[in-house]
C-alpha cells in the first residue's frame, strides 16, 4: 500500500514538472510572440537556419546535412507531419526538454532520492541558459532528452546487470553521437565505468566493454560508411569532414603558440585568461537572447562584455528587471558550482570514490572538448550531470536541517519520532 502511495506521488510531482517546465517556456515563447507580432525569426540565429534548412533538404532532396543528422531529420519528420513553423519547431524543442527534465526527475527518484530528484529537476528548469535556449530550433533539447534515457537506461545496467540495459545505453550513446559529434568519444568513459564495475574479473570485463562498443559502433558505422564513400574520410558528417581536413593547420597554430606560453612565469595567469575567455561559457545566462526575444537591443551591452564594471554600468540602462535577473542567474550558477564543488568533496571524504570519479571524468571530458570552441550553450551538456552533482549538496543540508528542527521540536521523543 505504502510502495502504491508513493508510487502515486512521484507519478504526480512528475506531471507537475512537466506542466511547470512547459508552461514556463510557452509563456516565454508567447511574449515573444507577442513582442514581434507572430515574427519568431528572432530565436533564428545561423545554427538554428541552418538545421531548418537541412531539414527541408532531407524532405525535397533525400540528402545527408552537413550536421550529423538525427535532429535534422527528426525536425524533417516533425514538418512533414505538421508542417514548416518556426513556432512549432519551438513548441517541439520545449516538449522534448519538458519530458527530458521528467525522465530525470523520475529516474534520480528512483536510484537515489525524491529530494535530489526535487532539486534536480527545479535546476533544469531554472538554469538560466535552458530559458531562452530550449525555445531555439537546435539539437540542444534532443540530446539533453537522450542524456535523460541514457542515465537510466546506464544506471539501471549498473545495479540489475541485464544485457538488455547495456545494450540500450550503448544506442541511446550512439543516437547522442548522432545528434551532437562531441558525444563521439564520450562512451569511453562508459566503457571504462563497465570495466572497473566487473573487475578483478578481467575477462569479464572485457566482454561486457566489447559488447558495449560494438553495439555502439555499429550504430554509428552506415553513416561513416557513407561519408567515406562521398568524402573519402570516415567521419559523420560533412562539418567533422572540414575539421579533419583543417587540423593540421590548426596543430601547427598551437604549435606556433607554445613558446608564448613557456615564457609565463606562474601558470596563475594562464589558467585565469583560460577562465576569463571561457566566462561566457561557465557563466552564460542567456541574457542577450532573452533581450532580444523581448524586444530590446542588448547591442550596446555586447560590446562591453570584457569589462565587468561597464558592463553592469551599461545594463543600468536596461532597468532594474534586468539587473535584477542578471544578479540572480549569476548567483543561480555560482550555486550550482559551488555547491558541485562541495558535493565532490564530500564524495571523497566518504569515501565513494567511484561515484567522484565518474563526475570528474565527466566534467573533464566535456571541458577538454570544448577547450578550444566555446560559447554559452556549449555548456548546456553539462547542466544535467551538475544539477545531479549539486543536489547531493543540497539533499544533505535538507536532511541536516530537517533532523535539527524535530530535534528542537520534539526534543527527547526525537529518536523515537524519527524512527
């Protein structure tokens, strides 16, 4: 009765998730709307045309993007269904975020705890990037849905150790890759995840890691087989093909840079300008899209984004709302961090050290990936994994201050209530 009740309850909060994720993004999309008058061109910048147009080539030509092309041609078959939009395709990328936010929320309540599922899922929805960026027709709401399966079809491989899980987990890998080339080499540390969990046993391991990578590789091996056949390169895409065909230049640009960068005295100053150039990337709010959605010009504020103190100088311009959010989604993601930071330290003084070092390697990979090219929304592929890392933090505090305030209430019949 007890596992029904609260079978019951989960089900609940996890339509009202939904309907606080959808609802939130579809009063956004609305003002917008209403802002520029039906003109949604707005939330079209050159990634999102891109996408809409290699969605229509897949329609009337039956030809490969030049992105890898899982949201291309989901967005293809969307169109063909519901016709071209620029405001449905909105509408589609914040219901594929909205069920991307329930499917986490219902999967750490089932692994871990109601409370971190709770905290992360408000983070999701309140990450300041995910406002104004879901409502772009871009790949971003599709992989972070993927991510979302693929957590729990991983997690439930880990603790039921049936093939079928594992076998998901490497599709759903291999969709992910398919919708964003920087996942190519994410199921790596998977892989590695499989390995340690089924050692001393090496021969074990091996065949579970290998059955992993071969159902990932073949997801992935028709559309390599074809770029190699129209490119003569293995690759996954027309752009991965660019990349692979400019890297020797760019290796002999970073080449060139190295003896700059021995003559630093302290690496204090490299690993600031690393931070410093990449703020738009750790610290993007989201802000310049949402003024534009809303109908102001943040051309002026863009222009003294290098300077903190001008830049909050001119965003006084802008009226006090927009100081006011601009404060608060920065304290909003200085949480999350901090609190990401306190969790992992907490991880390895309880000594959960695989818990830990899962995070880190997670964090590290998408970090060196984006090493080179960054921007604000780069970062959304991570948001998920700190939103789980962050609500460790907060979970035990709620505990903490939970059990304090029975103790203060109940005073010496507090062992007994709580038991």
């Amino acid at each position: 009765m007890k596992k029904e009740f609260n079978k019951k309850i989960k089900i609940s909060r996890a339509v009202l998730i939904v309907l606080l994720t959808l609802s939130t993004r579809l009063l956004l999309l609305y003002f917008t709307s209403l802002t520029h008058q039906g003109d949604l061109s707005v939330l079209i910048h050159v990634d999102e045309a891109r996408y809409i147009k290699e969605a229509g080539t897949i329609l009337n030509e039956s030809t490969l993007p030049w992105d890898v092309p899982l949201y291309p041609m989901f967005l293809a078959v969307f169109f063909k269904i519901f016709g071209m939009s620029y405001f449905l395709a909105s509408i589609l990328n914040i219901i594929l975020f909205s069920l991307a936010v329930c499917i986490l929320y219902l999967t750490i309540a089932y692994f871990f705890n109601e409370v971190r599922a709770l905290i992360t899922a408000a983070t999701m929805i309140f990450f300041p990037t995910l406002l104004i960026d879901i409502l772009y027709p871009a790949a971003e709401a599709l992989y972070l849905l993927l991510i979302s399966f693929a957590f729990y079809t991983f997690l439930s491989y880990l603790k039921n150790e049936k093939r079928i899980y594992g076998a998901l987990t490497a599709v759903i890998l291999g969709l992910l890759t398919l919708t964003k080339e920087t996942f190519i080499f994410f199921p790596v540390i998977v892989a590695a995840i499989i390995f340690a969990k089924y050692l001393p046993s090496l021969k074990q391991s091996f065949k579970k890691m290998l059955f992993f990578a071969l159902i990932y590789i073949l997801i992935l091996l028709p559309l390599l087989i074809y770029n190699y056949r129209a490119y003569g390169k293995f690759a996954l895409s027309q752009k991965m093909v660019r990349i692979i065909e400019s890297l020797p230049a760019d290796l002999d640009a970073i080449n060139k840079e190295k003896p700059l960068l021995l003559k630093k005295e302290s690496p204090i100053p490299c690993i600031k300008n690393f931070f410093w150039e990449r703020k738009r990337f750790f610290l993007g709010t989201g802000t310049f899209g949402l003024m534009r959605a809303l109908g102001y010009d943040p051309t002026k504020l863009e222009l003294v984004t290098d300077n903190p103190k001008d830049y909050f100088r001119v965003l006084k311009e802008y009226g006090s709302g927009w100081r006011i959010f601009q404060y608060s989604a920065l304290f909003f993601i200085i949480c999350v961090f901090f609190s990401s930071f306190l969790a992992m330290l907490v991880l390895f003084v309880k000594r959960k050290l695989g818990e830990a070092i899962c995070f880190m390697l997670i964090i590290s990979y998408f970090l060196a990936v984006y090493s080179c090219r960054y921007n604000s929304r780069y970062f959304i592929v991570l948001v998920p994994f700190l939103a789980l890392l962050s609500s460790y933090s907060y979970s035990l505090l709620y505990y903490y201050m939970r059990d304090k305030i029975k103790k203060i209430a109940f005073g010496d019949n507090f062992k007994r209530f709580s038991q």
